[in-house]
C-alpha cells in the first residue's frame, strides 16, 4: 500500500514538473517571437500578459494579476485584473493590495499564499469598486534563487477552487516563469538601450550633417579667398596648387598686383588644422593685402618710405614688405590670447627687372633655381608672424634671370606621411629641383605626382600647399 502511495506522489510529482516546463517551453516560444515581431515593441509587457494567460489556464482561474518588483520589493511593472483603470486608480490599487492584501503578505513571507474561502480569511481585501466577485484566491512569489521578482495572483468566483496541489503546482511552475521574465526584462532593457543608441545615432548623424553642411560653406568661402587667377605677367609664368587634408585649412597662397607695377607672392601655412587656423588665414591674408596696399586699417597705417634710400620704384616695394611686421604686430596684439600665428613667405617681385624682395616669417626656404641646379634657399629673415608684436623682420632680395625659377612650399610637402611613416622630406624635394621641369605648371606637377605616389593610400595629415614662379627665356 505504501508502494502505491509513493508511486502516486512520483506520478504526481512527474506531471507537475512536466505541466511546469510546459509553461516554460511555451513562455520562451512566445518570448522568441515577440523578440522577432516586426514590431519589436513592448516585448516585457506582452511576456507579462501570456504568463497571467498560461497561469490562468492550468489553474482554471478566471482572472489574474502580475506584478514586477525591483530589489526593494518596488512595482515596476504590472498587470492588474481590472481593465484600464487610470493612472490615479492604478497607483491606489497597487498601494491597497500591497499594503493590506494578499500580493503584500507573499511579498513579505515569499510563500504561497492560498485562500480557499475569501470571506474567511484576512489576507483578503475588497477593493472600492470591486466589478468582480472573488470566492477563492491564490498568490504565488515569482523567485530566482533568493531574488523576488514578481507575484502572480489568480482568483475564482468560487470558494474552494484552488487547493493545496494547484499551488504546488503553480509553485513548481513560477520558478520556470521567473526564467522566461529574466530572459524578457534582461531584452527590454537591452532593447531600450538599443534604440537609445539608436536614437543618439540618429541625432549624431543629424548633427554630423548639418556640421559637414557648415562645413562645406566654409570651405566655399575659404576657397573663395584664395585667387582663382593670378597676374599675367608677359615672359613670367605664375602656378601655384593647393590640397587640403580637410573641408578648410590653415594654408594659403596669394599672387596680387602693387602699386608700382610690382606683384605680390605669398606663401603661408597658419598654426593647428581645422576652423580656427582657417579663420586667422583669412585674417593673416586680408591684413598682408591690406597693409602692402597701403591701406589704413583701425588707425594703423602703412608708413611712408622717405628714410629707406631706395630707387624710385623702392617705395612702393619697400611698403609693401613692411606690411608683414604690421601683420604680426596686429595678430600679436589684438589676438595673442588665442597663440594663433603663421609661418609666411612674401616676396616682391619686379617683372621688368627680375629682381625679386621678400620677408620670409620662419617659413620653409623658397628655392631658387634653373637648369643647372638649385641657385639659393630663400631662407627665413624673420621669426614666425603673429607670435610677438615688435618683432624685426629683415628683407631679403636676389635676381631672377631669364629661365630662373622660384618654387615654395608649405610643411605639408616634407612631412607627407607614406603607409609605413616614413616622412616625404625637404632633401627629396630638393632632388627633384635639381631637375627643373619646362614650366612652373610642369613643375608644380612633378612635385605632386611624386608626393602623392609617396602617400599612397595612407591618410593626408597637413594641407599640401606650392607656389612656382618662372621666368620665361628671351
């Protein structure tokens, strides 16, 4: 008798264990599809639903409540048997029950909480309203391991409706659901964080856009400073070319006509990349215009050359030149605070004579050169321009003969960086003007194809910047 006893409780036992991974074969089933749905929404909250339903079908109960708690026993997600109360009724409810009624007592005790008869037993609260009549009730603790984290309640019009075996059963089977909520909360919120992220791209994308676009306007407007023609000179070629590593650079170039029948050449490469050193080029390259023009500018104005000496086109040339002190002076004094400051080269030239005058403000030396070979660097006769106000600037000057040519560059040429960091450097520059090419537009492109070919498919880190000046034979 024993015996068949004990063989009945295994066979109890095996059906509950059996009906309870039921319940979780199915919970995950549907987990897995709401996980997949097109609509990708609310997966925790439809997760919620299906178990009240699974519960409510092997119980027979006829309605149900679930709750969600966090670590200190807060709700934080629900499923009430009333249908679509109010925000204001849904916080009363959940407040009553845990405080006074049966979902309250399981959080406490984390035990089975089985009501036979609703008019016997004080864990039972009538809610204000009740639209439901509820003869038994039974309330199970959702645990995994020591964590609580919900509590199912089912209810029957009928007293004596659940029993002693339904909540084992229930009991066994909410250790199998509190899996399948793991699995379901763990998802939402790595789906919230999902589309968070997707969110922040979305706005990062946005933002990026509308950067790029202003961008874009400023590389227009940089663009537009510099020449898109250069003096025509006859038996003089001019060529210059110009190759940002981003949207606007810090280099620029220049090639304008003086008073005198003079032309002025520049070469500059402002400090740091990006905006800022493009706005102080089109500040250094506006002021070198200015000042060599003899144009007053807020009060400075370009001094006369009566104590220079020079021949009677030494005014003018002489002038202009000084208008790179007053670039530096003005960059100096009215922007120090920003340490913004260019390396510049600015030379003038005088078409009939071929006698060129220039400053060069720490810039790499200008080369001087002709068939033969390379004649003279134009070395710096000053420091860098913009650093420190009252700097001395000393002026340069040499011949250009007929087939002579004069080729500036800016950093960016020397420290083109190739797919294995090896530097394109001054002394491969200076090998490759030991051959000079037919013209100033040849030559700039030899330069190029060079340093390009050097590069490769690494990335370019400066703005690629040259000018070539030839004269032209008799």
């Amino acid at each position: 008798m024993k015996d068949i006893d004990k063989l009945q409780q295994e066979l109890v036992r095996l059906k509950s264990e059996k009906s309870a991974l039921q319940v979780q074969s199915r919970l995950l089933e549907n987990f897995v599809n709401f996980a997949r749905s097109s609509a990708n929404e609310h997966v925790l909250s439809r997760l919620l639903q299906k178990t009240l339903e699974v519960s409510a079908e092997i119980t027979a109960a006829d309605k149900g409540s679930l709750f969600l708690v966090d670590k200190e026993g807060a709700v934080t997600h629900s499923i009430l048997t009333r249908v679509d109360p109010t925000p204001e009724q849904r916080s009363k409810i959940i407040g009553q029950v845990f405080d006074e009624g049966l979902a309250g007592w399981v959080r406490r005790n984390r035990k089975v909480g089985l009501i036979v008869d609703t008019r016997d037993d004080d864990r039972w609260v009538s809610l204000p309203n009740q639209p439901y009549t509820v003869g038994s009730a039974l309330s199970v603790p959702v645990l995994r391991g020591d964590n609580l984290m919900g509590i199912i309640t089912l209810l029957h019009d009928q007293p004596g409706h659940f029993d002693q075996e339904t909540a084992d059963l229930m009991l066994l089977t909410a250790g199998q659901i509190a899996g399948a909520l793991e699995n379901a909360r763990l998802y939402s919120k790595l789906d919230k964080s999902y589309r968070s992220l997707e969110q922040a791209k979305h706005k990062i994308e946005t933002y990026s856009k509308a950067l790029h676009d202003e961008m874009e306007k400023g590389r227009k407007i940089q663009r537009d400073f510099l020449p898109t023609t250069v003096p025509e000179l006859p038996g003089w070629e001019i060529a210059f070319y110009f190759h940002p590593a981003r949207q606007v650079s810090g280099d620029f170039y220049d090639a304008f006509l003086l008073p005198g029948d003079l032309v002025g050449l520049v070469i500059a490469d402002v400090c740091d990349k990006g905006v800022g050193s493009a706005l102080f080029m089109a500040l250094f390259r506006s002021l070198i215009r200015v000042f060599s023009g003899q144009i007053n500018l807020q009060g400075v104005m370009v001094p006369g050359s009566e104590n220079h000496g020079v021949d009677s086109n030494g005014d003018h040339l002489f002038q202009a030149l000084h208008a790179v002190a007053l670039t530096n002076d003005y960059i100096a004094q009215e922007h120090g605070e920003e340490g913004m400051f260019a390396t510049l080269f600015f030379g003038v030239l005088d078409p009939l004579s071929g006698r060129l005058t220039y400053v060069n403000g720490g810039h790499e030396p200008p080369v001087l050169l002709n068939r033969s070979g390379i004649k003279k660097l134009l070395k710096a006769t000053g420091p860098v321009v913009g650093m420190m106000a009252d700097m001395a600037y000393k002026v340069g000057q040499v011949q250009m003969e007929p087939d002579d040519f004069l080729v500036g560059y800016t950093d960016g040429v020397t420290e083109a960086m190739s797919p294995d960091n090896e530097l394109y450097s001054k002394d491969r520059v200076l090998s490759l003007l030991k051959k000079p090419a037919a013209t100033a537009a040849l030559q700039i492109e030899q330069i190029k194809s060079d340093i390009f070919s050097h590069i490769g498919d690494a990335p370019q880190f400066d703005d690629i910047t040259m000018i070539a000046v030839h004269r032209e034979k008799d």
